[in-house]
C-alpha cells in the first residue's frame, strides 16, 4: 500500500523569504501523480502544484515549485517570495496511475506560519 | 461553475443519532470520495465510489455508509453517532481519465461535533 509521510507538523518562515516544505512517499508503481494543496482557515483545500511521475522536469507554478527525485521518493515544496497569505496548512498527496485505484492518499500535513 | 457542494457546513448532533452529508457534483466525475480530517492525521479516506452503483470502503469505513444511485450525488450516511465521529468531513470528485485531468476537487467541508 502507497503512504506519504509529511515529518514536519509546523514550519515558520519570515515574509519575502523561501521555505521548503517537505514529503516522502512509497510506492512500488511507476506510474503515479503527486500533489500540494493547500488549505487556508476558510478549510477550502485548494490545488497549488501537480507532478507527474513520469515527467522529470520539476513542476513549477509562479512562486510554487517542487523537487521532485522519483528514486528517492521525495516530493517537496519550495515556496519563494513568501507572503502572509501563503500561511495555512499544506497537505502532500499522491495518486495512482489510470491503471490503478483512483485514491488520493494524503500526508498528515505541514502548518506553515508567514511572520511579518 | 458549482463544482462540488457540500452541505450542511456545521452539524452538532447528539450520541446516537443518524444524519446524512449530501456531496453533489456538477462536472461529470467518474470517482467520488469522502475523508474525514482531525488534527494531525491529515485526510482520512473513508469510502469511494468510481461510478455510479459502485462503492468500496475506505481506510475508516466503520460507523459510515455510503450509496451512489446517480453519477452525481454520493451521501455520506452516519448510523448512530459517536463523539469519535467528531470531525471535519470533505467530499472529493475527480475524472477516471487522468489524460483530462488528474485533480480531485474538493467541497467545503462539514465540522460535524456528535455530543
């Protein structure tokens, strides 16, 4: 069975800085996808990056981007340019290939806090 | 564009009790899912459906019951309720074919609180 470990429950980072968020996974496919959302106080959970596994090129979406290294089965945000709307919790997420189960399966999610 | 609705928001119910989450999505989507969310545990899978008339349990299935008669709807059914059901409860929805889309989307969540 595929599991995602997120081992930081809380990350602080100053406003304008950059903070890495960080996500282990595994898996024995090869095919699979990987996510970040994010969910802010309204509890609305909101997609920020995708990566596909057989892509090696990393995702990246404005300040958002990912490190992704399928060996190690690490997945984890870089985000740049902090700002005090990016803090909420983030959740790391991973889902099988069109050939498996359609589950998410989620980490247990990092709170990160923007100091000003 | 309604997406996925969720309803109610907040519930209380009393030990015992039954009630039933309506989720309701509008795009089409083959997989329908509910978790529930307590602090640090993250989202907990606790059924899916991947079409309609198909239903699976997921990793918390105890305590739930789950129905899929149309491709749109998937209520989520408490039978008697617990103060360990206390949670926050999210319906998702995503497309099978992840050629067109690989995202789950996700309503807006019900804190139930069973006193």
């Amino acid at each position: 069975a595929q599991t995602v470990t997120q081992s930081q429950p809380e990350m602080s980072v100053q406003e304008a800085e950059t903070v890495t968020l960080s996500c282990t996974y595994d898996t024995s496919e090869s095919d699979y996808y990987l996510f970040w959302y994010k969910q802010p106080p309204s509890r609305q959970m909101i997609l920020v990056i995708r990566q596909e596994a057989y892509k090696q090129q990393n995702a990246t979406e404005n300040r958002f981007s990912v490190n992704f290294q399928k060996a190690a089965k690490s997945f984890s945000l870089k985000i740049s340019d902090s700002q005090l709307g990016d803090a909420a919790m983030y959740f790391c997420a991973y889902r099988s290939s069109p050939s498996g189960t359609y589950k998410y399966i989620f980490g247990t999610g990092t709170r990160l806090k923007v100091l000003a | 564009n309604a997406g996925v609705t969720q309803t109610p928001k907040f519930q209380v119910l009393k030990t015992g009790q039954s009630m039933t989450l309506q989720c309701a999505q509008d795009m089409n989507h083959e997989y329908m899912s509910w978790y529930r969310q307590d602090p640090g545990m993250g989202l907990r899978l606790i059924h899916y459906s991947v079409g309609a008339g198909i239903t699976d349990q997921g990793e918390v299935p105890n305590g739930y019951n789950v129905s899929r008669s149309t491709t749109e709807d998937f209520p989520l059914r408490l039978l008697s309720a617990a103060p360990s059901q206390t949670s926050v409860y999210f319906c998702a929805s995503s497309v099978r074919d992840t050629r067109r889309n690989t995202q789950a989307f996700f309503g807006q969540g019900t804190r139930l609180t069973v006193v």
